[in-house]
C-alpha cells in the first residue's frame, strides 16, 4: 500500500513538470530490490566549465523514501543539486524517520514533496531560493542534524537544549501563523535582504527600424538580458513592435525573426545575428550570445494563471508583442541550439511581495515618461492661458464687427452693356382649352 501510494503522488508531481516557483523535468524510479522509490529532476547545463571547454552540468538531486529491509521503517531523505561551480558542504538531509510504515501519510508525502522543492532551489546554481525557502532549508538541516545528535550515546543534554530551542521556535512560529503572518515574513520585515527584489528586464524594441517610432532596432539586447538571467525569476516590462512583419515569412531573409501560436511567441536568431563589435557589460561580445546553429527565445502565455502579474500580448492592435510581469527563464541547450523558455512562475509570498512593488514602481515611470516619438499629443495649457486665449477672442470679435455707421457691403449693379448681347425672350403659345364638363341625364345615371 504504501509503495502505490508513494508512486501515484511522486507521478502526478513529475506529470506537471514543475514544482513550486522551480520549473524542472521530474522523472520517478521505483527500485523494488532496495524497497525505494525516488523522484529526482533531470540534469542541465549551468555556464560554461572550468576546464575552458564545455558546459559545467549539474544533477544528483533526489527525493527518496526507503524502507528498511531489517525492521521496516521508513526514511525520507533529500539530496541536493550538485556541479563543479557549486557544492554543499551536507550529502543531504535525512527529512523524516518512521518506525513504521503506516506513519507515511498522504500529508507527509505532500509535504516532503514540497520541502524537496525548497531544497532544490537552494542548491542549484541558477536559483539559489528565497529567504523563505533558506529559512526552511536551514532549520530541515538543523533538524536532521538534531536526530544525529540525539542517536549518539553520551549527548543527550545538549541534545535536550537543543530540543528545547526548536520548541520555542515553533511555538513563535505557531503563533505568527495563528495572528496572519509568517516567522519568514516578520524577518524580512525587521531585516530586509538588498537581494530580495527580482531583477527587472524592460525595453522597446522593433522589426522596423524604418518608421522612426525610436523604438531600439538591436533585438540582441533583448536576448543579453534573457542570458544574464537565465535560471532566475525576473519581471518583464517589454514591447516588441512586429506591424511591419505581420503575415510576412521573414526567415529567410532576417537574421531575427518571429513566429506564433495561439499562447506563445518565438523569436529566432540566426547565428549571423551575433556578428558584431558590440561589448556589453561583464565583457559579453555580441558573438557569444548566439550559438552555433542559433539561438531562441520562446516566451509561454499563463493559460494556468499561476500569479496575478504575467500577461503576454501578442499582436495587440495589429502593431506589438507585450510581455509584462514574472516570468522564470530556463535555458536548455540540443545540437548546438540554445533555448530558452519563459514561462510564468508560481510566486510564494516574498516573491509576490517584489513584484508588485516593481508593478507599481513600473506604472509610475510609465506615467511620468515622455511622449512616445511620432504620435500626436494633446495641448496641454494652463488655466492662465486658457483665460488669456478667450479674451483675445472676445476682443478680436469686438473690433471687427461692423457698426452702424459704417457701410454695409452689398452686391455691384450689373452694367446695361451685358444685357444687350442677349437674344430675345420668345413668347409663349397660349394654353389650350379645357373642356368643360357636362350635365349627364337621368338615364346616363344607373
């Protein structure tokens, strides 16, 4: 029973292919001989290798939860990603340990489910987690070391201490949770991190340099962004203006070009689209942001409606691709093709938090930016001037009505002389006669 009841939630978390904020492949192994079952995501590319060549990959992150051959109980245990450009200093974290097998509940699976989550994201080198999933991750390892402690002979004083702390920490955070809040978020209150906030990507870009619109020509600085991003969440304020390529096969002929579906948009970039002297900050060379056989971005629609703030635009009003709000960027690379996918993350509550102060911080530079370039503005005019310009009116009626003193204009008579070269009226013949009616007899009448 409780095999089936691990592989079915372990299934239906890979068949959703993401967890939490942390959006990842996730595959199950059932190993019947060793009485295990594992939920592990997928390995990824990172950067580039120390070694100079190559990508630097990680992996090895698990989910397991083992029964012991001897006296059947039950562990769960979690490993962390690990690369050669990060590592930590744990193996891993024992989550829980049971002494038997009918303490494993559908709520403990769900649970680890997600605590595996928060510890993925702190180990992998493209997220590093949020405060809150730190906080979790610190105390799970504190726990876990805990029960090391206590299994060893000769320590169970400081282990009792140490018990004790926890008990406080969790009556505190029992009753944060009780009053509204969170231990996680009172923290970020008192001691807000400087990295906190999502770093924010924004730009006007066009396919048609041509109509002068002041909009930024270079697409490949939207995809410097995307790269410098990649593995992070990051809030998109971006419009791309498409109006001269709607319905054109531009492929073939541009070095970027642009392709929908019903809920997503792709931008391709040829491998001649890097050719260039442009450096961009850290040392990029424009020739390092395309690969070999090129390079896409595929930018995904929220259909699930994961967060209030990721919209995609495509073709709004015929003209622009507007993409606004968190979206997470997950790089993949095949054949020498770089992808990388935006997709809209699930917001925990720090996260949320940062996007809405970014949302509001947003709208008020948009209202306070200048005209957009080539489209007509309204007069705007103070209420002095608006005073000053009816009075000039009134007056410049009053001067130039006539009085009654002065003459009135009136038509020129017409001179005798162009009357004469006129040919005669020709008269008329007279009406004929209308006949008159006649009295009808009495006979005529039936």
């Amino acid at each position: 029973m409780l095999v089936e009841l691990v592989v079915g939630k372990f299934e239906v978390t890979a068949s959703q292919g993401f967890l939490g904020a942390f959006a990842e492949f996730l595959y199950v192994k059932h190993d019947a001989e060793r009485r295990s079952v594992t939920l592990y995501p997928g390995n990824h590319p990172i950067g580039n290798s120390l070694s100079g060549t190559g990508l630097a990959v990680e992996g090895g992150a698990s989910l397991t939860i083992a029964q012991s051959i001897a006296d059947g109980s039950v562990a769960i245990i979690l490993r962390p990603f690990k690369s050669e450009l990060r590592r930590r200093h744990e193996e891993g974290i024992v989550l829980k340990h049971y002494n038997s097998p009918d303490c494993v509940t559908a709520r403990v699976i769900d649970r680890a489910i997600a605590d595996a989550g928060r510890y993925w994201r702190v180990s992998s080198a493209l997220d590093g987690g949020s405060r809150s999933d730190r906080w979790r991750v610190s105390y799970l390892l504190g726990r876990s070391r805990l029960h090391d402690v206590m299994a060893k002979p000769g320590r169970w004083r400081a282990a009792k201490v140490v018990g004790a702390i926890v008990g406080v920490l969790g009556f505190l955070g029992t009753l944060a949770t009780l009053s509204g809040t969170t231990v996680p978020q009172i923290w970020n209150r008192w001691f807000p991190s400087p990295d906190a906030g999502m770093p924010t990507v924004s730009g006007w870009y066009t396919f048609c340099p041509q109509e002068d619109t002041g909009a930024n020509p270079n697409m490949l600085d939207l995809l410097h962004d995307v790269k410098r991003n990649a593995g992070k969440i990051a809030f998109f304020d971006v419009q791309v203006d498409v109006s001269c390529v709607m319905g054109v096969h531009n492929k073939s002929k541009s070095k970027v070009s642009r392709t929908t579906e019903s809920n997503s948009v792709t931008y391709d970039y040829e491998t001649s689209a890097g050719k260039g002297a442009k450096t961009y900050p850290l040392g990029i060379k424009s020739t390092d942001l395309v690969s070999d056989n090129g390079t896409l971005i595929s930018v995904l629609g929220d259909r699930d409606g994961r967060n209030a703030f990721t919209s995609l635009g495509i073709n709004i009003e015929g003209a622009d691709d507007v993409l606004y709000g968190p979206y997470l960027i997950k790089a993949s690379s095949d054949d020498a093709i770089t992808l990388y996918t935006l997709s809209a993350p699930v917001l925990d509550s720090t996260m949320q938090e940062s996007a809405s102060k970014i949302a509001a911080q947003r709208r008020a530079a948009r209202e306070s930016a200048p005209p957009t370039k080539g489209l007509p503005q309204p007069i705007q005019l103070s209420a002095d001037e608006i005073r000053e310009l009816q009075q000039s009116v009134k007056a410049r009626a009053v001067t130039e009505e006539p009085s009654e003193d002065q003459p009135r204009a009136s038509l020129p008579p017409i001179p005798p002389e162009s009357l004469r070269g006129l040919p005669p009226i020709p008269t008329l013949p007279p009406p004929p006669p209308i006949k008159q009616p006649t009295a009808k007899s009495a006979n005529d009448v039936r």
